[in-house]
C-alpha cells in the first residue's frame, strides 16, 4: 500500500501524542513492506526526506507567524500536495484544522480519520471556536471512508450522536524495563517520597483541582508539577500556589527515561485529563508500573477499570494523598496495568489492526 499520514507537526516526534502515534505506526507499516509518507511542518527540526525509510514532505506551515490559525494554513496545504501523489490510503489524525478542506482531499485515496477526542467541550476555547469545532467534527464524519476512535467512550460517543459505526484501536506504549533511580536524582526527590502530575498546563486536565488537594491535604511529601507553565493557565496556577512549598512546577520535561523513572518511582501518579480518548500518558504511566489516581470520566474508566484510584473534586484527592502509599498491597493495581500494556495497548498489535483496516478497505469496491 502507498499511505499518508497528515495531521502532525511531523516526526520524528519532539510534541506530543499524535507525533509519537505517527512515528510508531509509519515505522511498523513500513516494515512491513508499505510505502509510507508522513508530512512534516516546513520548521521541524528533522529536515531530511528520509527517515527510517519513511518518505517526509514537509509543507509551509505558518503556526509560528499566525499561531493557531496557521495550522489551517498548513493542513491545506499538506492536502494540496497530496493531491499530486496517488495515495492509496491517507490517515488523517485529528480534525480541527483540516476538515473543513475534506473537498480536496484526492477522490481516488480513501480518507481514513483518527476522531482523537472531543475537541469542541476543551474549555479554553471561546464559544464560538467550539461551535467551529462542533462543526469541523461533523464534517470528518461526514467527509471519511472510515472512522477510527482511539477509545471506547469516542466509539459510542459517535454511535450516539451520529449513528456511525467507527473501529476502535487505541494508542499503545511501550512496556518500561529501564529502571534507573539515578535518573530522579536531579528532581531533588527521593523513591516513593513524592507525588507526580505530567500534563500540559490546560483547564480540562483538572490540574487546579488536583492542587487544591495538595493544599487540603496538608502532607509533607513533595508533589512535582512537570508541563511548560508558560501559558496563560499555567502562570495562573504557579502564582496561586506558590505559597504551598510542597507543590513544585518543574516545566517541560522531554527526556523519555527520566519521565519513566519519575513514573515508577513515585508514590501517586495523577491524571487529571476528562476531554479526549485514550491518553498517551495514562498508557505511559500503566506502562511505567505507576500506581494511579485519576479523574472519574468515561475515557479513564475504560482504559484503567478498577486498577486506579479515581478522583471527582478535591477533597477525594486530599482524601486519597493522606491515605494511599505505593507498597505491596497496590501490587494488584499495578501488574493489572502492565499486563493492559502487553496484551491490549501495544504496538505490534496496534500496528496490526491499522494494517488490517487499510487493507479492508481497499479489497472493497
């Protein structure tokens, strides 16, 4: 098969969730003898037309002239270019700056469209971008060959609202091994004896109401903050608790085996994210032997079961910070996850049903 994949800053991955899913899938279908191609903005810091075997266009993107709007500027014109090609499949992750061009997308590929979550309920959009989102998301549903939906919530959220069968296949991680306590040392903390949050600085993440459990709490162990805090929210959350020195906003951290290690060797890991499927950081967490607390919502339900702790308002999170210790008795909890790591959320099989699915498709008329 000859597929794209469009809808990233491009890899190899130096952002998030969606560049890291690129990355794996574009490899493993690689491997296995495809043609892939995945597009990259023109600024990314991988500038070759090469890697891994991978073909990588990049396409002028000018997000960093116009901020948000330049994403629409740039997934236009990643369309354009694949119009001169003849893509037998193109992979569309996401939806919110690229539906709306749904009309050029080249008649002969099928269009197949990871929904990711409901980006339209993320409560730092105004009104009416999320009445836009609203609209973006009806016209991928209406605009693709085929639905993927990386949760089981998003799967029946689709059911229900458009009354469209999608195929679920989640994210994967990879199962963690490299246990190195040397690796938390530079976090000034010490095994078992703090508390953990990784997440970008936004209000749907739940973050002020995990801290507020920290303050109610009235604990000694440290809790780390790790996510650049350079927005608006997280500039808002840093000053309200600066008084509380137990709470310590680290900033971004990108080196993936001091993450893990931060991950197993921490007391509570939190996850405070509600809006979206099935978060590459929870995996990462189950995948890192962490024992969980995270908030009580149907896209964390589906993923963890009852091999979490859950949390609705702050006062469970005190409640649960003044309880809960990492020993033996969470054994349970933790191998269950690392166990979902290797049966359910993993590569080999995500790649499998990807590859499967596409080739679905095409032996239809």
């Amino acid at each position: 098969m000859n597929i794209a994949i469009i809808g990233t800053r491009g890899i190899p991955n130096n952002y998030g969730g969606f560049e890291q899913f690129a990355e794996y899938l574009s490899t493993g279908l690689s491997e296995r003898g495809h043609s892939v191609s995945v597009y990259n903005s023109h600024n990314h810091l991988f500038q070759h037309s090469k890697w891994n075997n991978i073909d990588i266009v990049h396409c002028f993107d000018p997000e960093y002239l116009l901020g948000t709007f330049g994403q629409f500027i740039y997934d236009f014109n990643c369309i354009l270019d694949a119009r001169k090609k003849h893509f037998d499949i193109i992979l569309q992750l996401g939806y919110t700056s690229s539906s709306i061009w749904s009309f050029l997308f080249p008649k002969k590929s099928k269009v197949i469209t990871n929904m990711d979550g409901l980006e339209w309920k993320r409560t730092k959009y105004s009104k009416p971008v999320r009445n836009f989102l609203k609209y973006a998301e009806k016209l991928a549903v209406k605009n693709s060959h085929l639905l993927i939906s990386d949760s089981i919530g998003i799967q029946n959220y689709l059911k229900n609202e458009y009354k469209i069968k999608s195929t679920f296949i989640p994210y994967a991680a990879v199962p963690f091994i490299a246990v190195n306590s040397l690796l938390i040392d530079g976090f000034d903390v010490k095994p078992y004896e703090y508390d953990l949050l990784i997440a970008r600085m936004e209000e749907e993440n739940n973050i002020e109401t995990i801290l507020e459990g920290v303050r109610k709490a009235k604990i000694n162990r440290k809790f780390l903050v790790i996510g650049s805090h350079k927005n608006s929210h997280g500039q808002y959350l840093k000053k309200k608790f600066e008084s509380i020195l137990s709470i310590r906003f680290i900033g971004a951290v990108y080196d993936l085996h001091a993450l893990n290690n931060l991950r197993y060797f921490s007391n509570l890991y939190f996850h405070g994210h509600s809006v979206g499927g099935t978060n590459p950081s929870l995996l990462e967490a189950m995948a890192s032997c962490a024992l969980i607390c995270a908030h009580r919502n149907v896209f964390n339900l589906s993923v963890v079961e009852n091999d979490a702790y859950y949390f609705e308002c702050s006062k469970d999170v005190a409640d649960i910070l003044q309880k809960i210790r990492k020993d033996d008795s969470e054994k349970n909890k933790i191998d269950n996850n690392a166990r979902k790591i290797a049966e359910v959320y993993n590569w080999k099989k995500v790649i499998d049903q990807h590859e499967q699915l596409f080739l679905s498709i095409l032996s239809k008329k």
